[in-house]
C-alpha cells in the first residue's frame, strides 16, 4: 500500500478505510511504542510517513483525539473540539467571529498572551498576535485527527509555542464519498462533504461546508462557508503534494450584558450592539514533500502562504464608542526538517533531527472609532512586517531499548519594522538577539507498560503587534520573556483494555507581558515574572467489548511571583481568567449491534477577572452532552446529539474597567443528523 494511503487509512473513521469508518464498534488501538509518552481519546493510529515527523519522537505529555470523534461534533467553532482533550482551559467570547480560544498550561485564552502554537497539517496558523482565527478554516468532517503537544521540550517550533502545541491533520488520501447534514436548535443547519480518489499513486481529496446559525441570543447570526482541496503524488521513495484551503464567514456580535439583565434574559442583545459583526476571509496554500533520500535519510519540506482579512465592528458597552477594527496580514513561510537514522553497534536506536524554519509577516492593522458603522476618526493605521527564523537540532538516544535520552537546542532570531502613517514615523523591532532555547528529555520503561519520563525546556515569548516594536514611550531594547519549564510522569498501559498518565509540571517567565486588548495603539503591559504549576491526571480504560471510558482531572495554578514596579501590590496574586481546576471524561457504549450512545461532559473551578484580583471570581460550569447514533444501512447513520443536558447556566465574564461584563453560553440544545458514506 502506498505511504499517503497507508497515512491516510491510519486515522480511522477516515476515508479511504471504507469497512473501518463503517463500523458502530471500531476495533481496539494497536499497543504503543515502550517509551511513548502520549494518550488518544477515540480511534486513531499515529502511523504511516505522513506523521513521521508528528509529535511521535516528543517526550512530554501528548494527547490525540481521533477523528471519529470529531467529525462527529456539532460545533459553530472548531476550537470547541478541545472539550473533548484533558487539561484544556475553553475561552467562549461568543461574539461572532470573535468566538473563542483554548489555552493549557496554566495559560489563559484572552488574546493577551497566546501560548500555543497552532498549525493544520504542519502548516503554521497562528496570527500575528498568536491568535487562532485560522483553526475555522477546517470544519469537523475534514478532521482525521488532532495532536496536542504540551510544555517547554518540543524543538520542531519557535514562535507562539510558548506552552505546547496543536496539529490538527485533515483527510489525505483514500477513495470514498462522506457526507453529513444537520440540524437543530437555533435555526442551526449544517452541510459537509468530503470525498476522495486515489489511483496510481496519485490522490484527490476535496472538502466543502456550510454552516449557518441564528444563534441562541438576539443578534448572533453566522453564516460560514470552508473549501479545501489537497491533491498527493506518491514517487515511491518521495511523496510531493499541495493543499489549499479557504473559509468565508459573515456573523453578528450580541456583545456583552450586566450582570441584572444576564439574570433576567440571557438571549438578550442591546441596541447598542445592533450594528456589531463582521467579515473575515481566511486563505491558507501550501506545498508538501516529503522524500527517502536513502534508507536512513528522509527529508520533509513545506511552503506556505496564508491571509487573513478580518473587518470588525464593535463596541462593548454603553460607556465606549462602537469601534471598526480591520485586520490584513498575509503570511510566506518554509519549513525543513532532516532526520538520519545512523546503525551504531553500542546503541539500540539513533536519530539525529537537524530543522528550521522562516516565517515572513506582512501586516496591516486598523481602527476607527465608528457610529452605527459611519466613521467618526481614525484611530490606529499600522503597516508592519515581522520575520522570524529558527532552527534546531534534536538527538533521540536508545542506548537500550527501554530507555530514549533526548537532548535538543534551538535558536530563534527576529527581525522586521512598523510603519505609522497617522504620524509619518517608522519604528524598528526590538533587538531580540539570538534567542536560546536547550532542552533535554528522558524515558525509560523499566518493565512492560510501565514508562516514566521527565523533561526541561525553555520556550520564548516577544510582544505582538506594536509590542514588538521600539514604539514611544519606549525607546530602549526589550528582551524576549523566557519561559522556563520541567515535566515529571509516568504512564502505566496494560494491554489494550487501559491506560493513565500523571504528570507533574511547573513553568516559570520572566519579563512576561500582554497585550492591552483596547488600547489604540496596540501597547502591552509588562506582568512581571510569573510562575504556573499544576498536576495532570488521565486514564482511559475499555473494560469490555463496546464500552470505552475517559477521564482527565487538572489542577493549575498560575501566580504572579514578581509584578511590575508599578503594581508591586499584584505580587503572588492569581494571573486572571484561569480556573484552577480542569475536569472532563464520557462514556461510549455499544449497547446492541448498530447502535452507539455516548455521554461526556467538562467543566471547570471559577477564576479572578482581574490580576488585581479584586473583582470576584466566575466561570465555573460543568457541562454535559449526550449523542444516540443508529447504523440505519451500513452506509447511512442517524444520530441525535443533547448539547447542555442539565441546562447549566454559565457565561464568559470580564472587567472592562468600569462594569462586569457577560456573555452567557448556549443552554440546552438538540441536533440531529444524518451521515453517508460511500
């Protein structure tokens, strides 16, 4: 079987393996490698040269989900597909376009500090500002799979890979038709369909989806539109293919209430917001080679473009001018890795990975304060560019076959410029310097199932936007922060029925800052040195045939050690908006030959608003979804998805500075659905 279709039949549920994605009760993973470190929620096998060069030489706690939980979501976002991994902090604005983030690690997802380094088939797909706008471009029928990579010891990335990473991997390869329509609550009705063909060595696969929502408060419609087409040539020995990708959504803001009228009418939206909403323009095309130069060499290359235009009005309540915010940015970027599999007669396994990588930002951001949408003035209108390159090279050492020492250095360097035509003046990025990052991993399996593991790394963080940039009132060089982190634990497997993992980890920064989300110019304020510490417990476990359970507890803590001078005050404080408690687990049964009912749920402890730590703590939910499925023909599945089962009342809350402000989260809501594939 070629390389790309073996890739492509390893996520199952994936096209390609039509028997495979037809079945109610998937079979059991196959056992994992003595010193993996990771965990998979649903079916997927990480196999095939297509992921040689995924998280599967990393020795820090990673996690999968399958894609045969993903592409059977409801969601109106796609980063709302994290609820389903363990230790993933949900940010849910639910503002339109503006809808929310995941974070981990302690780290929250606020927009002013983005610590996870987002890529879609390992292309880079972060903004400038480490946002993850990008992640809408793939809706859940596409997905094959999703890895999370956490902490400070992953060298293959530099920028925005402050606590870890995301790769989520769309379907290559394979002939088949898969196509799921929806709908529910809300006016919500959903179309996708991905189909492949491959022959020859070459293979085509498309996608194209719809999703439009009236939303379950006033004002909150979205009207979405994804295409993608990836098309692979198998050489043999060389793999070359392309991808792109486009999403178009056009959606209402209902902004925020107080804390009187979220109690009284949850659905409501004030006409101040009326005129609240936007559009973005999402594109995303790449190259892919991947190459065995000989038996112990392969080399995998990647160029990229992406843009993003995003053109937003907003205003956030009635003591603020509504605001047109426009983003443009466009993207170039290259990647290489090489990796050599030298035989040596004293070790049981060598590979040496040499890499690097070079992002070049043109970008334009703009705000005008505005009136029902009429300009009053401007108030930003920044033209900047931004490169950042990187390389390091990584050593994975088996000196026996139950122990893999991994050491890795990594450097970064930053250059680019800001241009200001309000004031006719161009600034200069800060002087970076070379930014250093060693790390070095270690795990050992001292008997079967049984592997523990420990790592250190350093990540590092520069100002986003104009934080990057030697703006006045500052006038003298900025150091990177750096973030500093370790990683304890051990994972136990027995057999193909369970599986756990507890780890312990602890990172600190310094000089750490973040941005003010409304200021006009785009400044950041300096946080000061912080620590964040916590324990991660996960076990997933298939007591007998046709049930399978999981469950994931986190504890966070996430503290300023050292403030700025000038809020000394803030020391030891909470960082805000991170709950120090993370939960999540389900159940999948088969209860009878064509059924499936499925109940999982998440939740979190409540966090500080501010890091003043002065205005209450909110957010805590917990909230549960169920999905009954029945195997109509072995083609055709019919399903039901209760989102919110317990009607939980919980909201996103922030201090702007004079008032709380809410945005309550969707209540109870029933969809259904019905899948073909072919």
């Amino acid at each position: 079987m070629h390389l790309l279709q073996t890739a492509a039949c390893a996520a199952l549920v994936v096209a390609g393996c039509p028997a495979a994605a037809q079945s109610v009760n998937p079979p059991p993973p196959p056992p994992q490698r003595g010193s993996d470190t990771s965990l998979t929620v649903g079916e997927v096998v990480v196999t095939g040269n297509r992921l040689a060069r995924s998280a599967g030489e990393v020795v820090t706690s990673v996690d999968v989900l399958g894609g045969d939980l993903a592409q059977r979501q409801s969601v109106d976002n796609s980063w709302e597909l994290f609820a389903r991994l363990p230790g993933v902090t949900l940010t849910d604005f639910s503002q339109g376009n503006t809808s929310g983030r995941f974070s981990v690690r302690g780290f929250n997802g606020e927009g002013e500090i983005n610590a996870v380094k987002l890529l879609i088939d390992g292309i880079p797909s972060n903004a400038n500002d480490g946002g993850m706008v990008f992640i809408d471009a793939v809706m859940p029928l596409d997905i094959a799979a999703v890895e999370l990579v956490r902490g400070t010891s992953d060298p293959r990335y530099g920028l925005h890979n402050i606590a870890g990473n995301a790769n989520i991997l769309t379907r290559i390869g394979g002939t088949y038709l898969d196509a799921r329509v929806l709908a529910g609550a809300f006016g919500t009705y959903e179309g996708q369909v991905s189909a492949g063909y491959e022959r020859g060595g070459f293979s085509q696969n498309y996608f194209v989806g719809i999703r439009n929502t009236d939303g379950f408060r006033d004002h909150s419609d979205l009207r979405r539109r994804n295409l993608a087409g990836k098309w692979f040539y198998d050489f043999g020995s060389a793999q070359l293919g392309a991808i792109a990708r486009y999403a178009t959504s056009r959606a209402q803001e209902p902004g925020y209430l107080t804390a009187a009228d979220n109690a009284a009418d949850r659905s409501a939206s004030y006409a101040i917001s009326e005129t609240d909403g936007g559009k973005r323009r999402l594109g995303q095309y790449s190259l892919h080679l991947d190459a065995e130069v000989a038996p112990e060499l392969t080399v995998g290359a990647k160029g990229y473009v992406t843009t993003q235009y995003d053109d937003r009005y907003v205003r956030f309540s009635a003591g603020v001018a509504q605001q047109r915010r426009l983003t443009d940015e466009t993207q170039v970027g290259a990647l290489l890795a090489v990796q050599y599999r030298p035989r040596v007669s004293f070790l049981h396994r060598l590979l040496i990975e040499a890499g690097g990588d070079v992002q070049v930002q043109d970008n334009q951001s703009r705000r005008w304060l505005t009136e029902r949408r009429a300009t009053i003035r401007q108030t930003r209108d920044q033209a900047f560019d931004l490169t950042v390159y990187g390389g390091y090279l990584q050593a994975v050492v088996e000196p026996t076959a139950w122990l893999k020492i991994t050491p890795a250095w990594r450097v970064d360097r930053v250059s680019g410029d800001l241009n200001d035509p309000l004031n006719g003046a161009r600034y200069a990025v800060n002087d970076y310097g070379t930014i250093s990052q060693p790390k070095l991993s270690v795990a050992a399996t001292p008997i079967a199932g049984l592997t523990a593991y420990a790592n250190y790394g350093r990540t590092f963080q520069i100002g986003a936007g104009s934080g990057a940039y030697k703006v006045p009132p500052r006038t003298t060089e900025l150091a990177p922060s750096i973030n500093t982190g370790w990683e304890a634990g051990v994972k136990y497997t027995r057999g193909n029925w369970l599986e756990g993992r507890i780890a312990l980890w602890r990172q600190t920064a310094t000089g750490e800052i973040k941005r003010r989300l409304n200021d006009p110019s785009g400044d950041f304020d300096n946080l000061g040195e912080t620590r964040r510490q916590g324990v991660d417990v996960q076990i997933n476990a298939r007591p007998m045939d046709g049930v399978s359970l999981w469950g994931a507890y986190s504890y966070q803590h996430a503290r300023i050690t050292t403030p700025d001078p000038s809020t000394p005050a803030q020391a030891g404080n909470r960082i805000d908006h991170v709950p120090q408690n993370l939960f999540s687990g389900g159940i999948d049964v088969v209860p009878a030959e064509r059924w499936r009912v499925s109940l999982w749920g998440n939740g979190q402890s409540a966090y500080e608003l501010t890091t003043a730590n002065d205005r209450g703590r909110f957010g805590d939910y917990v909230v549960v979804t169920g999905e009954l499925a029945f195997e109509l023909a072995p083609a055709i599945e019919l399903s039901a998805q209760l989102k919110n089962i317990g009607n939980a009342r919980y909201e996103y809350v922030w201090w702007d500075g004079s008032e709380l402000l809410h945005a309550p989260a969707d209540p109870r809501a029933v969809y259904g659905a019905v899948r073909v594939r072919l």
